[in-house]
C-alpha cells in the first residue's frame, strides 16, 4: 500500500503517515477553506486521493468500521489497529505462526510446489509479525518437514 500511495505523489504516504509537529512534512491545517494556500489544497488533495485509495481497497465489511475517519491518516490508524490488534493480538498471532512454523509438515499427497507455496505464506506471516529466521533455520526446517521417503 505504501508504494502505491507513494506511486501517485511523493508525500502522499506522508499525509498519512506524518506526525502534524513535524516540520517540513505535509500536515493538515485547522483553517477555512477560503484561507487555504497553495500548499494547504495540496495537502488536501493528497489527503482525499489517499481517502478514495484506500476505500477502493476495503470490503463493505471493512469499510463499515473506517467510514467515520475524516483523513487518510484516521483511516490508516484504524486500520492497523484492526488489522493488527493490541500488544496481546499480535504476541498471539506471533506464537501461532511459530507453531505453523515449528509443525509444519509435508502433507500426504500435497506437491513440493504446494507445501512451497504453503510454508513461504508461513514465513511472510512470521516476517511480517517481526520474526526472522536465518536461511540456515528455514533449510533445516524445510529439510526436516519433507518425508523420508518419496515414491
């Protein structure tokens, strides 16, 4: 998402992303529309394109919980925190994939190709939670998860 929203202007993940008291990024400014600036209707811009990108990317589902957020950067919050939860979610969902990680197996009849495809979406979820193996760990693991023999 961030290099789609970067994609379409240079500071538009920074309207979502950047704190309002940092200075020489783009911030939202408290004013009447007719006072706005050049620079002001910019940010503003960005502001609904980024809007309008990331309801496209929602279900109705989704969308329903965010709706009520007036910027991107609203939107953006809410949805991490959905999607990623509290401290206590996300140690949760941590151990989980290190269990998938710690359990996974070639399953009867499933194809290198499948358990490939399968342990690689383990891994990305175990990167994306902060964990990281090294390339050695993920051999041995993949060494250890194929079965002995294979007719």
């Amino acid at each position: 998402m961030q290099a789609h929203l970067a994609a379409q202007d240079d500071d538009m993940w920074y309207i979502i992303t950047a704190a309002a008291t940092i200075e020489g990024t783009p911030q939202m400014v408290e004013k009447h529309r007719f006072e706005w600036t050049a620079e002001d209707k910019k940010k503003a811009n960005l502001d609904t394109v980024a809007k309008d990108i990331l309801y496209k990317t929602l279900d109705k589902n989704m969308f329903a919980k965010i709706k009520t957020c007036t910027t991107a950067k609203k939107i953006w919050e809410k949805l991490t925190q959905l999607c990623e939860g509290n401290d206590q979610a996300k140690e949760n969902n941590l151990t989980v994939a290190i269990q998938k990680f710690d359990n996974a197996k070639m399953k009867p009849g499933e194809t290198l190709a499948e358990f490939d495809e399968r342990f690689s979406g383990i891994i990305i979820e175990l990167i994306s939670l902060g964990k990281d193996y090294s390339n050695r760990e993920i051999s041995l693991k993949v060494m250890r998860a194929l079965p002995e023999n294979r007719t």
